[in-house]
C-alpha cells in the first residue's frame, strides 16, 4: 500500500507543478491539436526543468531560469548599446 501512494503521489505533484507552476490549466485553445501541443510544451518545460536543476523545486527551477534569463538579457543590451 506505501509503495503504491508513493507513486500516486509522485504523480499528483507533477500534475500540481504542471498547473501551479507551468498553467497547464491555462489553456484557452478549441482546436485538439493545439490542446495537445499546449500540454506537450508543459511537460517539455518540466523536464527541462528538472534536468537542468536536479536539486531544485519546480518552482525554484523556474525562478532561477528567469533570473538567469534576465541577466543575460540585460549583459546583451548592454553590449549591443556600447557597440552601436
């Protein structure tokens, strides 16, 4: 019985991290393929997330990504304004 809740709960927290996290639930598409490709893309960002930051939360993950992101976006404006 433990072993199976573990593994229906590792199932119910990925599910939670795809709506809380990633708006698996924000879904406004009528067409089954864009459905599909909306769900598709959720699950291709969780796994990234968890490969790139194996000892984060999803959250986490995400936070860092942005701020990682964010940074970098601002060092190339920055050298793009000193070049020009």
């Amino acid at each position: 019985v433990c072993t199976r809740y573990r593994k229906r709960w590792a199932i119910e927290t990925v599910f939670r991290d795809l709506k809380d996290v990633l708006h698996l639930q924000n879904c406004h598409a009528r067409s089954l393929k864009a459905q599909f490709n909306h769900i598709l893309a959720c699950l291709e960002v969780y796994q990234f997330f968890q490969a790139a930051f194996p000892t984060h939360s999803i959250q986490a993950a995400q936070q860092q990504f942005l701020s990682l992101h964010r940074s970098s976006a601002l060092n190339t404006q920055a050298f793009l304004a000193c070049v020009a």
